[in-house]
C-alpha cells in the first residue's frame, strides 16, 4: 500500500508536468532490508537482517500468533515485526474479514 501511494502520487505529478510544466515534486520510497515471515503448518520460518534465519513454534506465535495474526491488535509499544503488520494490515484495516453490507 506504501507503494502504492508513492506511485500514484509521482505519476499525478508527472501528468501535472505534462500538462502545466510545472516542475514535479516526487517522492522517494527510502531502502528497506530484505525481511520474510512464512507460516509453515504450526511453526513458522523468518528472515531479517538482525535476527538472520530463524524457525519453530517459537517463530510462528511471534510473527503470527495463534490465528495467523488475523484476529491480533497492533502493538506499538512491544517493536512490532513486518510480518505482523502485514497480516494485520491485510486482515483488520482492510477489514477483509467482515462481510459486505
């Protein structure tokens, strides 16, 4: 989604120079390490640039907790992981887990 944005936001820029030559103002999306949490029946494999590779049961509930992280809150005070995020931000704030009214 961060992506995203940033892409849009430069391409409206680019169509704003064709059409008024306006000098753009684009934005950058700053490095991001490689980082993957994959769930692997009950345990969970990981990699990120501090902790290197990782796996087990122990992974799993930190990346995903019990359900996957589908039904987890944001933690902002305990230094929340991607995967987390991911999950949540897929599941809660996209709300793809309720039903269409």
């Amino acid at each position: 989604m961060h992506m995203g944005y940033l892409i849009s936001y430069n391409i409206h820029q680019r169509m704003l120079q064709n059409l008024s030559g306006h000098r753009p103002e684009l934005l950058t999306l700053d490095p991001i390490p490689p980082m993957i949490g994959l769930a692997v029946g009950r345990e969970a494999v990981a990699y990120d640039p501090e902790g290197g590779m990782k796996s087990g049961e122990d992974v799993m509930k930190l990346y995903f907790g019990d359900d996957l992280g589908f039904s987890s809150k944001l933690d902002r005070t305990n230094g929340v992981n991607l995967a987390k995020i991911t999950a949540l931000v897929c599941w809660n704030w996209m709300r793809l887990g309720e039903k269409d009214t």
